[in-house]
C-alpha cells in the first residue's frame, strides 16, 4: 500500500512510519518545525516531502498524483500552550488544514482506504466522569482540544456525508522512545526521564495527583494497524489508551525504582488548559482486537533503557 504520514518526522509519526515501511511504500509530509529528519532517517528523499501541511495547492497536488490508499494525519499545533497564546494561527492549522486535506481526499483520490486523524483526549477537558467515554460530554479548556474536536468531527461527517473511510483516534498520552523532552509538546515522562538521567529537580504542576492514562508508543501503533485493517471503523471515533490510570506521584515512584535512585522536586501553580483526571474506556477498540501489551512498568522500563543508550 501506498501511505502517507503527514507530521511522520515527529515522535508518533516515525514510530508508525517505521513500522509500516516493512511492507508498504510510505510517504512523510513535514514542515520539520517540531519534527527531526533524523528520525526517519530510513525513508529517503524520494518519499520524504518537507512542505506544510497549510501549503493547500501543494497538498491537493500531491493527493492528486500520489493517489495513496491510507493517509495519517498527525500534523498539528500540539502545544496546548501554544494555542492558547495563538488561537488564529492554531486553528488554520488544526482545523483548516485538515479540511483541505479530507477535502483533498474526497474529490481526487479514489483509491483511498482509510484516512486516519489524530485526535486527544483533551477535548474531554476536567469532566467529572471516568473512565471517559466516546459519548462523554465534551468540554473543551483550550483551543486546541476544540480543534481536534472540531477535526475528528469534519472526520465523521465526510464519512456520513461522503463515505470517506475516516476514522479518528483521541489519543490519550502517549510516550515512549525519540519523544523530544525540549520540544514544545512533550509528554510529561520525557521531560521526568531527562531529569532522572540528568540528576536535575522536576517540577509538577499542580500537586501531583492529577492522574493519566498513559500509554506506551508500541500499543499506539498496533492501534492503529488494526483500525487501518478494520472497515467497521470506518465513521468511528476511538480512545487510544490502555484503560488504567496512574498519578504523577506514582509515576515519580516508578521512575526511581527503575533507575535506582531519586532527584528532588517541587510543586507549582497548575498550568493553564491542563486537566486533572484521565483515564479512557476502551472498549470500542478492544472489540477490533485491540489489547494493550504494555503496562507502566514494562513499557517505562524499555523506554527508560531506551533512553539511557540515547545520546
């Protein structure tokens, strides 16, 4: 098959390119703002595009004569921060270039057998009810959990309106190897992983108790092949977690088990947009065949060994 991974040069985006390319001809489109060539460093040239995703005209050509059988739309403003601080510019990002690459789709690609959008769990923002369901009632914190409601429903509805073969997934927080812990958007345990290995203190924000669901790289990707292979999920929205959840504390704890040590810490103001509890019910995409490999421990532990040997 023929993919095309938009934002593949980031954390998520290689992990599913280099998975894919065993068997498949895999594209990246990468403006490399928050991306790292070096990150797949397996694709070549040839199928490595460094343009916009915003570049319409661009997107639209590329559609036209590529004709790719699954597209993975990752590309975004991930920053929560940062959307807040430049709500105009994230939402031609986040919403505006995720029409025009459905749009795209829609009237120039007829080969097209699945596109997938990366959606997140923030778009449940602080409701009371867990473990958050797809039916939960949605109350966006920020604008950027208002622009992935607003892509994962622009999803839905071309495949109502269009029988696109859309499906979207809310990722909840993902983390595992290459995931850049001084980029704008890092996970909290890349940024917790490089203080343990620097022996420098970490800041929570908030008191520590606010709790995740974390979940590990590798289980995100078998996510999303069994979705890509499934075309029941065609008009559906998925969380992409593991179902458990766990607070940062107990997260700290893990950490000095693992590397058999403890840093100092601190606590500060919560931050503004971020949310208190998470945890995902998962049971749409356990009945595709989706089962989470990976627990806290296992897959902190091969990430952490990961990271040790990562200079």
């Amino acid at each position: 098959m023929k993919i095309l991974i938009t934002g593949g040069a980031g954390f998520i985006g290689s992990h599913l390119a280099a998975y894919f390319i065993n068997d498949n001809e895999v594209f990246i489109l990468d403006n490399l703002s928050t991306g790292h060539r070096s990150n797949v460093d397996f694709i070549d040239d040839a199928h490595f595009i460094e343009e916009d995703v915003m570049h319409k005209s661009f997107v639209t050509e590329l559609i036209k004569q590529k004709q790719f059988d699954i597209v993975i739309h990752l590309a975004a403003v991930v920053s929560v921060v940062e959307t807040i601080n430049n709500p105009i510019n994230s939402q031609s990002i986040n919403i505006d270039s995720t029409l025009n690459l459905l749009e795209a789709n829609r009237q120039y690609n007829a080969k097209l057998k699945k596109f997938i959008f990366a959606s997140s769990a923030a778009v449940y923002g602080n409701t009371d009810e867990l473990p958050k369901q797809i039916e939960t009632f949605i109350d966006p914190e920020s604008p950027y959990a208002i622009e992935k409601y607003a892509g994962e429903q622009y999803a839905k509805l071309y495949n109502k309106l269009y029988d696109l073969p859309t499906t979207a997934l809310r990722f909840f927080n993902v983390y595992g190897p290459r995931q850049d812990p001084s980029s704008p958007y890092s996970g909290v345990l890349s940024i917790m992983d490089k203080k343990f290995k620097n022996d420098e203190p970490f800041t929570f924000f908030g008191d520590g108790e606010q709790t995740r669901d974390f979940v590990y790289i590798k289980d995100l990707v078998q996510a999303v092949a069994i979705v890509i292979d499934n075309e029941a999920s065609n008009g559906k929205i998925y969380n992409l977690a593991t179902g458990t959840q766990i607070s940062l504390l107990q997260i700290f704890e893990k950490f000095k088990l693992i590397y058999n040590k403890s840093i100092s810490y601190q606590f500060a103001e919560p931050r503004s947009g971020d949310i208190k509890h998470s945890c995902a019910e998962i049971k749409g995409l356990e009945a595709l065949g989706f089962k989470p490999k990976y627990d806290i421990v296992s897959g902190l532990t091969e990430y952490i060994n990961y990271s040790k040997t990562d200079k």
